[in-house]
C-alpha cells in the first residue's frame, strides 16, 4: 500500500511542556484508511486534523462498533523519539478488532505509518520528563445503517495529543471505590477488547465515585461480585506481605501492557508475583492483620499509580501508610528510565522512530 501524504497549510500554534493537560489538544495531522469488502483496508493517508463528516446513520454512532488503543511517544534526553512495546499495542487492537467482528489490518504497515506520521510531528512530542505524546488509534463502523449486524465499510484513524501527567495530582495515591451495585464486563463478554461498550458501561459507577471524592472505580467480578478486576482505565496489583498478586486474566480485564510489564519487571527482579484471582474479603483480612503494603494501578496513561485509600461499603481501608510504596516507587522509576531513554532497555521494550 502506499501512503500519501497532504500536509497542513497552516500550523496551529504549541503550548508549552509545563501546560500540559490530558487529551484536551490535537496535533496538526492526523493519519486515515479505509475498509470496504472489495478493497480490503486501503486508500492510507496522512492529512491535516480534521472533524469528519458522517451521515446520522453511521453505524458506530448507534451501535458502538468500535476499538480503539492508547500508546505514547517519549523524547529522551538526547532528542530522541521512541514508542514503548508499540508491537503490542497493534496486536491488542486486532485482538479488539475479532472480538467486535472488524476485519483485521496489516500491524507491521499500521507501525510503519505510525512513524511516518510522527516524523511529521516530531515538534508536538514535548521534553519535559513525564510529559509525552499520547497516540489514540482507532477503528470505527462507517456503514450508514440502521439495524443490527456488523459494518461492511470501516474508517481507520489515529490522532495525537501532547499531554501532561494524567492525574492532576501527579504521582501521588489516588482513592478509589468498590462498587457493590455496577459490573463492567463478564467474561465471555468484550470486557478484554479495548471497545468503546465497556467505557459507557462504567460511566455511571465512575460518575458516583467522583461525587464521593474517589478517582476511579475499582470492579468486582460480574458474576459473584467477590473478586477484584480491575480499574476503569488501569489494571490492579497488591502487595501483600511479600507478595504481589494481580488478578488473572480471564476474559473480563483488559489485558494491560504495562500489567505485562510489571509482571516482567518483577519476575527480572525476582520478587514473587502471582496472577491469581483475590477476593475483597482476602484484601479487607490482609488489611486488617497489617499486611496489606500496597496497591497501584498499571496503565499507559499513568504509568503506575499509586493507591492510598478504597472503599468498599461502609468500610475504608488506608493502604500501608497512605503514601507512594516502594514497590510502587521502583516500577514508576523503572519503567520511566526505560520509556524516556534514561536507563537501559533490558527487554527490548524501546521503538526508535
Ligand atoms: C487501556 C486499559 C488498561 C491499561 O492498558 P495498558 O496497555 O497498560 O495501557 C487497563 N484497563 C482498561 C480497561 C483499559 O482500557
């Protein structure tokens, strides 16, 4: 396929590195393809960012048919641009893709065109340490029809946004909620895709939550709403006594990247970790005997972050001593060095653009 490429006549304007929010603003470019049955995906194009035109129809707008991912582009010291484990994030968005019957498209083109798109730009990935640029691939319905079956036609985009540290109070612990009353996702459900369904289904929770002061939700299992899952944009580790548990992917939780990396990490450090389901009452007995250490959430939009208090009815847990853990503190530094081109890539993590 060859990509072409239309670039903008005028260029928006930059904020600085220290203004940064999170995905309130969009690049200059953005990066198109199409689907139809004839043609499979093609028609691949870089063009300057703009809104789309679509009829009321459109299927993805009645229907949700959809997958999406999120991955960063880092500047290291040096100047450098590099992606971190960007392989997977492609491989996730066909595995998203199946589950949500969207025809799968080429992952090793989709990298290449990614780059091409970066290169383009190079001046919107800020430098400050903890500030990146946040890349949303996308994949969305396009038939304008009303009925239920999956699209024959599909649009394949991917934006960039600058962005600051995702939780406005940095890297400090967070408070989240066990909802007794909401599920997100059961498995044999699309709870493992990455689909736009399972974030309207945590919205309600997620907006109850705010209104009690908690940062996010933290889910039980659908089905004996006893084991813990995960976050709504993160998955969930604990650390207790000298174990670090996180819970088993079974369908229902998102398989996280940076959850892969963690274990990874952890296993590279040989501390002891298991994937293994844990229940509330495991967490609220580990808390009330003082073995409870601590709890992050892993996700690409922050990293690690630390959890410092849950609730879970009417009980309210503080985490160790409702500070960042060392745990905590040594996969946020690992995994930042690695990303930002601080430290080695022992893994072979690191993308170079
Ligand atoms: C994206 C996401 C995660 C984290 O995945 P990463 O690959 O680590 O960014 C976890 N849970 C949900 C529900 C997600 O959407």
């Amino acid at each position: 396929m060859q990509l072409t490429i239309e670039k903008a006549e005028t260029l928006k304007e930059k904020p600085e590195d220290t203004k940064l929010g999170f995905g309130t603003l969009f690049t200059d470019h953005m990066f198109n393809m199409d689907y139809n049955p004839d043609q499979g995906w093609h028609n691949p194009r870089i063009e300057p960012y703009q809104p789309m035109l679509m009829d009321p129809a459109t299927a993805v707008l009645h229907y949700g048919q959809a997958v999406f991912e999120g991955l960063k582009a880092y500047r290291t010291d040096s100047g450098k641009i590099q992606l971190f484990r960007p392989k997977d994030n492609f491989s996730r968005m066909n595995r998203s893709c199946r589950l949500v019957c969207i025809p799968e498209f080429d992952e090793a083109f989709a990298l290449e065109a990614l780059k091409e798109l970066l290169k383009l730009e190079e001046r919107w990935v800020p430098s400050l340490f903890e500030t990146s640029l946040y890349i949303r691939p996308t994949v969305i319905a396009t038939d304008p029809f009303l009925g239920v079956r999956e699209s024959f036609t599909y649009r394949y985009f991917v934006i960039l946004s600058p962005v600051g540290v995702y939780y406005p109070g940095g890297f400090n612990p967070i408070k989240i909620w066990v909802t007794q009353n909401h599920v997100r996702a059961v498995s044999g459900g699309v709870g493992e895709a990455k689909t736009p369904a399972n974030y309207a289904a945590s919205l309600y929770a997620g907006s109850q939550a705010h209104k009690k002061g908690y940062t996010q939700v933290l889910w039980l299992d659908g089905i004996e709403r006893k084991y813990l899952e995960e976050v709504g944009s993160m998955n969930i580790f604990f650390v207790i006594d000298d174990e670090i548990i996180t819970p088993k992917l079974q369908g229902s939780i998102l398989p996280g990247i940076t959850r892969d990396s963690v274990i990874k990490l952890a296993k590279h450090w040989n501390l002891k970790l298991s994937e293994r389901k844990i229940s509330i009452d495991e967490l609220i007995s580990a808390h009330g005997s003082g073995k409870l250490k601590e709890i992050f959430g892993s996700g690409t939009a922050a990293v690690i972050s630390p959890v410092g208090e849950i609730k879970y009815g009417e009980q309210s847990l503080t985490v160790g001593d409702g500070k960042v853990g060392p745990i905590s503190m040594r996969l946020y530094t690992a995994l930042t060095d690695i990303q930002y081109g601080k430290s080695e890539d022992p893994m072979g993590w690191v993308e170079p653009i």
